[in-house]
C-alpha cells in the first residue's frame, strides 16, 4: 500500500499489486482437497505462482500441502503449496480465506 497526496493537500490509499504472476479470479469455482488432511478446498483464484483457496480449517502460516484439484473435465492434478497467509470470513459458519504459494518438488526435500 502506498500513500499518494493529491492536488487537494488529502492522501488517498492506492494499493499496488506485487505479485509476480497476475492471478485469474475463477467464475466457476474449482474445487479439490489438502490430501494428507482430506479437507475439501475451493480455489477463488489461481496463477502460475499460487492460488487463493477457502476452507472449514485454518492453516497455520509456512505449513506445506499437497492439493489435488479436479478440473472441469474430471481430471485430476496435485499440486504442492506452501500457506503465506490466512484468515477467517465474515459469517456465522467457519470459513477460512488463505493464500497459497506452489513449491517445486526440490523446495520441500
């Protein structure tokens, strides 16, 4: 976030996306699960970098999953994350909004 003052004297927020891969806000939303935990996922965006996904549970930040997600023609990929950041909806049931890194198979070995 960055601080910009305009013409008249008052600073406005601007926020600055730092991502290095743009991400895709998914329509229809893709669904999967964390393998070893079989808790069921939802990913609300996706990029070449990682992806956005909400569930029931919270993931404790760094921690390190396997994904398998199902795409429209009911194939399967699994995909390895690391969690960069979590936190908890509005609402009255339990949900989760948490960022997901991909890691390369050398990363976690």
């Amino acid at each position: 976030m960055e601080d910009k003052v305009s013409g008249n004297g008052r600073t406005s927020a601007v926020s600055v996306d730092r991502r290095r891969n743009p991400r895709i806000q998914l329509l229809g939303r893709l669904h999967g699960n964390v393998v070893a935990l079989e808790v069921a996922v939802t990913v609300t965006e996706i990029s070449l970098g990682g992806m956005a996904i909400e569930t029931e549970i919270d993931f404790p930040r760094g921690a390190e999953h396997e994904f398998q997600l199902t795409l429209g023609d009911d194939s399967t990929v699994r995909l390895k994350g690391r969690v960069a950041h979590s936190q908890k909806l509005a609402g009255d049931s339990p949900r989760f909004l948490s960022g997901i890194e991909f890691v390369e198979e050398a990363d976690t070995e």
